[in-house]
C-alpha cells in the first residue's frame, strides 16, 4: 500500500478559554487553512484552557470550536485527542461531537514508519511532587465521578480556586522543578522500546537529541498558543518540523 503523503501534525497547549477569543480565531484559522491539508490531527493535551465535563457543551464557548473540528473530520482528516493537566475532565461524549478518538496516555503509534509515543508531557514532571499528588487525585476515575455529580457552575467555581492556587505554588517553584525528569524521559523511551516521543506541557518548544541506552532518541517538545503565538510539528514520510505560526 502507498503511504499517504499528507502529513501528520501535533498540537497542544493551545488554552482556549472563553476568555481569550483571538486564540480562538487563530486555532479556528488554522483548522481550515492547515489542518484541513492533513492526513492526521493530534491534539496532545490542554486544548482547553479548562474543561469542567462534558455538559460545558451544552454553553455557547465550545459551539464554534466543535463544529470546525467536526468539519475537518467529514473533509477527511483523522483526529485523536488527549489530556492535559487542564482538560482532564475531556469525556466521551467530547469525542463523539467532534468524531475523534481519545488516546491513552502514552499512546505508542507508527508515524511513517517510525514507532512514536505520545504524550501530555505532565507525567514526565516527576521532580514536582505537589503537581503529581494533583495529578492522581484529579485523574482518579472515582474523583471525576464525585465531582460529575455537582452543578457546572460549582466546577467551574473549583476550576478558578484550582487556577489560582496553580499560580500561586508556581511562584514558589523553580524552572528545574518544572521542566521534565531526564530519568523520566529515559525510562520512558526504554518502557515503550521507541526512540521517538512527541509531547507538549512545557512550553518549551524545542527538538532534543539523546542517547538512551546507547540508542540515538528523538524527542520534540510542542510550543504553547499563549500571547499571540502558536506553533505545532509537522511529519511526513522525509521527517518532522516545528512550525511556529
Ligand atoms: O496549569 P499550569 O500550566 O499553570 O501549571 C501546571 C500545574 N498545575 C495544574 C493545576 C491546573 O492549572 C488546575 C486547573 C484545572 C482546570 C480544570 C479543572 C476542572 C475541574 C472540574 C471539577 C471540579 O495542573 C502545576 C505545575 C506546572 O503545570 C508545571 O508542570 O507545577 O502544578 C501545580 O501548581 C499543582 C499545585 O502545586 C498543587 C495543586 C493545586 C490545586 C489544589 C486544588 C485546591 C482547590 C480545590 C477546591 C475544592
Ligand atoms: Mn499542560
């Protein structure tokens, strides 16, 4: 069979919030003027900026957003989405409205030929212990449930105090703290048995270049869509690109 020759592109981080509509012009721009080009659209984490369940669709925020991912689906793009440490709460109706498929965190897939894992990035923090205790209670299916059963508006509520205690223990936290574990990153590589990782959370975009194991491995880091900026990694058959927009 004839490999596709459009490419395959990954995003994250994008933060879209009722709060910022221009980042949510450029990433509708972007839906119909690059994505629509693609063989496949990954969407590694953070779409939302905050994501309280999945009856924040029934609000008018998300309409626009869902229905040009929704449009790119029916013109022939496969989209996958994971979750970020902002959208969590991401469920299966989400996926549905916008025909995607949600993916396991890491997802190992073939990316032209080269096995690829994928991921938020988050779970690669291991030196910040206070995110990753935050981490397992909130992506604790009895913890999702629980909090399911309040009003929207009372999760949206949670959501803000959650945001502001975030920035505040931020503050106190050095820029080591919050960047990837390099033992992480390793161990990462040597449990999949792949020597190329695509994930995002930092927002330090970048390409890095190790050995693992004596291994050559390859590992790329998405840019954010904060400030007027945004980026994502374009892959075919001849390799991989960040593109900053
Ligand atoms: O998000 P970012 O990039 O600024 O910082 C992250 C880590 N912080 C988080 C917390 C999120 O920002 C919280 C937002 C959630 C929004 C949606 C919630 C919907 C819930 C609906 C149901 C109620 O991920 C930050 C990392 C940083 O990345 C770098 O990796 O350091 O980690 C923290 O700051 C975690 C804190 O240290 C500890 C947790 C604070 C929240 C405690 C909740 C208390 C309020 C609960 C009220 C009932
Ligand atoms: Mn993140």
């Amino acid at each position: 069979m004839k490999a596709d020759p459009r490419p395959s592109l990954f995003v994250s981080d994008l933060h879209l919030s009722p709060e910022h509509p221009a980042t949510v012009e450029r990433f509708l721009g972007w839906l119909n003027e690059t994505a629509v080009g693609a063989e496949a659209v990954y969407i590694l984490g953070d779409l939302f900026e905050y994501w309280p369940g999945d009856d924040f669709l029934d609000t008018p925020f998300p309409t626009p957003i869902v229905a040009a991912m929704r449009r790119l689906v029916e013109r022939g793009t496969r989209l996958y989405l994971s979750h970020g440490n902002r959208d969590f709460m991401l469920g299966a109706a989400f996926c549905q409205a916008i025909g995607a498929s949600l993916l396991a965190e890491p997802s190992l897939i073939d990316l032209n030929g080269r096995p690829t894992l994928l991921l938020h990035g988050d779970s690669l923090c291991t030196d910040d212990l206070a995110y990753q205790r935050f981490r397992r209670m909130v992506r604790d299916p009895a913890w999702q449930q629980a909090v399911l059963t309040k009003p929207l508006t009372e999760r949206l509520a949670i959501a803000q105090q959650m945001r502001e205690q975030s920035e505040s223990d931020k503050s106190g936290k050095s820029n080591m703290i919050m960047d990837v574990n390099a033992d992480a990153v390793a161990n990462a590589f040597r449990q999949s048995g792949c020597r190329h990782m695509i994930h995002g959370h930092t927002h330090r975009p970048a390409r890095h270049l190790l050995a693992v194991d004596g291994h050559d491995c390859e590992r790329w880091v998405l840019p954010d869509w904060y400030d007027g900026h945004g980026g994502y990694l374009r892959c075919d058959a001849r390799g991989c690109e960040l593109v900053r927009t």
